[in-house]
C-alpha cells in the first residue's frame, strides 16, 4: 500500500478564516429560504442552530489563539480571561464594526466588552449549548448573524498580516466592512491601543485645478 507523507495532507495557513468563509457560504445557501430582514431576526430553526454552535465554538478557539499570542496562559480559561487579556492589549477590539451588506446596517458584536460585560449573543449561546430544550427559540437568525460578525471581528486581529498583504480579504457576499473600518485594519490601526472611531485617517489631497 502507497503510504503518503503528512506534507501531502498539510493545513491551510488560514485555516480559520477559510473556516469563516464556509460559514458564510452556508448561510448564503440559508437566505434563499429566509430573507436576511430584520423582520426575521427572530426566526429559528435547526440548521440556524447548527450554525449557531459551529460559529461559536469557533470563536472561542480564536479568542484563545489570540490570547497565545499574546503570551497569556488559557488552561481553563473561560470568556472572561479572554475579555481581559484582549482588552488589555487591544482595547479597540469592542469598538470594531461590520457591515451587513444586503440591508447596510453595521453592528460592535462586542461592544458589551467595554463596559467589561460579555455580549447577550454570547450568554444566549451558552443558554442554547447546555439548555437546548428550554432555549432553543435563542438559536434565531439575529444571533447567528450577530455572532457570525463577531468571529470576524476575531478573525481580523489574528490575520493582520495576511489582511494588510491582501493574502486573504473580505470578499463576502454577507459581511464586510466600511472603507474606514478597512482601511484601518489594513493599516493595523486596530491593534493600536486606541479606539478604532478616534484614528485620524490621512487625509486625500485636494483634486487637481
């Protein structure tokens, strides 16, 4: 039997965000059935539930990859090590937005951390994780779509190069993001220990008379 090297079988580089990119790819699927509106966001179902764990679960491995990197320890660590470790070393990290392309609204999925308090989205999760037959109903297009943001958000502070070498991009048909917001995560603006709204961008030069 030919044997094969494990080279053969080597992992993406982006690993994450091409998990990311599945994730969205499902839900383009999901929103030929249920339109992505605002009058919907309390829908749920299945599928919305099996999105909703995979998306967290996902995040809670990237919090705990961007705490490694900055040399913090995660043995049993929780949402709230990951708060303060993150906090601490990117204090913009809540202030970051995305874009819903389809309706144009932004949302701070983790705007809740600035006031050291973990997003609702997150505590319904949980509700949903160990509580299903009481909370099912959490696992609703709002949370999915909400958290879905919020791993993206995490994704961003981990691929900054990448991000700035145009390696891998925001080519979304669901999420993006503003052209201040992008540019500043190009730049690496959102790992400065600043607020992302506050960055004074360079200013274009006034057109040609």
């Amino acid at each position: 039997m030919e044997e094969f090297s494990t080279q053969e079988f080597a992992p993406s580089r982006h690993l994450h965000w091409t998990f990311f990119e599945t994730i969205e790819e499902d839900l383009v699927e999901y929103s030929r059935y249920l339109e992505f509106h605002k009058d919907n966001f309390k829908a749920f179902s299945i599928k919305l539930t099996r999105l909703y764990l995979s998306i967290c679960s996902e995040i809670d491995v990237v919090l705990k990859m961007i705490c490694k990197k900055l040399d913090e320890p995660t043995e049993r660590s929780d949402i709230n090590h990951y708060r303060r470790v993150i906090l601490k070393a990117y204090p913009a990290f809540p202030t970051v937005s995305v874009l819903f392309k389809r309706e144009r609204w932004e949302v701070k999925p983790w705007l809740k951390w600035k006031t050291n308090q973990n997003p609702q989205w997150w505590t319904s999760y949980q509700n949903v994780k160990h509580e299903r037959n009481v909370h099912y109903s959490d696992a609703n297009l709002e949370n999915v779509l909400v958290s879905a943001a919020g791993l993206l958000v995490a994704l961003v502070f981990v691929y900054q190069k990448e991000l700035s070498r145009n390696e891998i991009g925001p080519d979304f048909v669901i999420f993006g993001f503003d052209s201040n917001t992008w540019l500043q995560i190009q730049m690496g603006t959102h790992l400065e220990r600043e607020e992302l709204w506050a960055i004074a961008l360079p200013s274009q030069p006034p057109p040609q008379q």
